[in-house]
C-alpha cells in the first residue's frame, strides 16, 4: 500500500462514517417521506388514489385554516375559498387524473410553503350520492430558505477534512497524490453544486 492508497481509504471511511445517518434522513424508510425544497424551486407532491369514479380533489394545510390550497371539482378548479397564497401557483399534475394520479404541482415554492398537505377525494357511491371524503396523502413539505449555508458548509468541511488527511500522509510523493486528490475533490463539489 502507498500513502496516497492509505489515504484515500481514510478518506473513504471518514466520509463513509459522515453520511451513513445522513442516509436515512434523505431516504427514510416509512412511504410519507417528507419533501425538501429549495426556496424559488416548482416541487411536485405525488399522491396516487385507486382510479374509482373521483368527483371533487382537495388539497389543504391544517394550517391554513378553512381554506384550501386547490378544489378541482366537476373537471374545474374552484378558487372560491383558496388560500390567496396558492392563487396562480398551483396545479394539478394530470388534470385527467389517468391512473388515480392528483398530484399537486406547486410553483415558485418560498419558506412559507411549509407544512403538511393532505390530499382528500370524493367518490360518487353506489346510489349515485357522493360519498364521505377520503384522505389519500399527507405530506410534509419543507422548503430552505434561499442561500442555504448547508451545503457549502459541508463541502469546506471535507476539503478541509481532505487537506489534514494530506498533511499527515505527505512522504515519497504523497503531495502529488493529495493535490491530485484535493483537485478531483474540488472538481466534483463543482458539478454537484
């Protein structure tokens, strides 16, 4: 083994050790995962129902009190009680609501967007009367604030994390590998980013 391989495997279990929590956070392991989104982002809140003979989608945050974030009923929307915030910004995925698909499509999404969104449907029963509503989706929605330090703050913490490693394994051209090293780091961090 060199010192640029014994580094580079330091470097793999350091950063192996860093994300492994990080990974049941971005996906965890229940079906009503939250949704994380960037402030000024168009996010979609997938919902699917059994494709039965839908009359009305109603979209709403508990928050928000009686007013609901869309009303499509009778292949309409009803903007009568929406909230104001959701007026123009929102829409349904598949209008047609092919295979049970009501997503709801929201637009330039910003921090007061947050919460949970439940998605309830009304079916026409069997003696043609509507029957009772029925939730579907709940959805946690949380969106970041524009200009989010997370990500560069994590990023200076591995080049950072990259050079000490380099410090202590530079001998016998272990400063080429590092730079080298350090220079696919920076390169990688650029595309992510």
């Amino acid at each position: 083994w060199t010192n640029c391989s014994k580094g580079l495997l330091l470097l793999l279990i350091l950063i192996l050790r860093l994300l492994y929590p990080l990974c049941f956070v971005l996906f965890p392991l229940s079906d009503h995962k939250p949704i994380t989104a960037e402030s000024g982002q168009n996010i979609t809140l997938t919902c699917r129902a059994p494709n039965k003979d839908i009359t009305a989608i109603e979209w709403k945050r508990a928050d928000l009190g009686e007013e609901y974030v869309l009303v499509y009923r009778q292949k309409h929307f009803d903007t009568t009680e929406q909230h104001p915030s959701f007026k123009n910004r929102v829409d349904l995925q598949d209008r047609q609501m092919k295979d049970g698909d009501m997503s709801l499509i929201v637009n330039n999404v910003t921090t007061t967007d947050n919460g949970t969104y439940e998605c309830r449907v009304y079916t026409r029963g069997e003696n043609q009367n509507n029957a009772p509503e029925t939730l579907i989706c709940s959805i946690n929605l949380s969106v970041d604030p524009p200009g989010d330090l997370t990500w560069y703050l994590c990023s200076l913490f591995t080049v950072w994390t990259l050079k000490a490693l380099c410090y202590y394994t530079t001998q016998d051209g272990g400063a080429r590998c590092c730079s080298s090293l350090q220079l696919s780091v920076s390169v990688l961090f650029s595309l992510v980013a």
